[in-house]
C-alpha cells in the first residue's frame, strides 16, 4: 500500500511539469569565455503554428566580479537569415545578492529570452551566443544553455 501511494505521488508531481521542446548546454572553457567563443545549439522546428518561450540557462561561481552579464543571440533560419539581439542579463541586485539558486559556490539563472514566439519557417535553426563585456577573457561562467518550451494553451 505505501508502495502505491508513493507511485502516485511521484506520478502527480511530474506531471505538472512539462518537458522542454529543446534544452542543451555547453560548459565554457574553464579558462575563460572569450568574445570571439561563440557557443552554438542546433534544433529543429516541425510546426511554424506551435508558440515558444524561450529561455537562457547561465551558471557561474559566486566569484562572477559582475552584477549582470550581456549576451549576443543570433538566430540563423532556415532560409540562412538572422536576427540579432542583445540581451542584458540581470543577475545580482543592488547589494551583490545574486538572484538565482544554486548549492555551494554555484549559482544558477533562468534568464527569459523570447515569449510567446513561434519560428516562422519549418526547418532546422541555429541559435549562436557570445558575450558583450569587456572583459577578455570573461571568466567565472561555467555554463551556458538554450531552452525552449511549448506555450499550452
């Protein structure tokens, strides 16, 4: 009887929770992000209908000497057209509290990208980032992920 009721809790709580349409990461060297780094995911979209939030997943040490970082994002489409943008990603408030989680020296953002988009083509996309400080090489970052998740409607 405990056996079941644990199973069913299990089975509750995750199905509350929707697995990403794409999630990868890439650690960055542990020497230092260079500008010129620039870390690439690859995915493919079957439905231009389907709607997205997108997300970019950072970790870093709590030795990060900054209190935000900022992010070039370029989207190339299927038809090889790009868009560019630059993202500003808050991560401390004005005290140095860093606002994600993590255990350790370790924290954790989950930055939001684009909301409620959908990719206008079918196709194969690659999302290419590099970042915009002025430090080179930019270090303290350990990882850097793309993620993608359905809008339900």
């Amino acid at each position: 009887m405990r056996f079941i009721a644990i199973f069913l809790a299990v089975c509750a709580l995750t199905s509350c929770f929707e697995m990403p349409y794409y999630s990868e990461s890439s650690a960055v060297d542990s020497s230092g992000w260079y500008s010129a780094d620039t870390l690439k995911f690859n995915l493919s979209i079957a439905d231009s209908s389907q709607r997205f939030n997108s997300q970019i997943n950072l970790s870093h040490t709590g030795d990060y000497p900054y209190s935000n970082l900022y992010l070039f994002i370029d989207i190339t489409y299927p038809n090889s057209r790009h868009r560019v943008d630059t993202l500003e990603c808050v991560l401390a408030d004005k005290r140095g509290r860093w606002y994600g989680t993590g255990l350790g020296d370790m924290v954790n953002h989950r930055i939001q990208y684009l909301n409620d988009i959908a990719f206008p083509l079918n196709g194969d996309y690659e999302v290419a980032i590099t970042h915009g400080m002025r430090s080179e090489p930019l270090e303290k970052i350990t990882d850097l992920g793309f993620r993608i998740e359905r809008v339900s409607l």
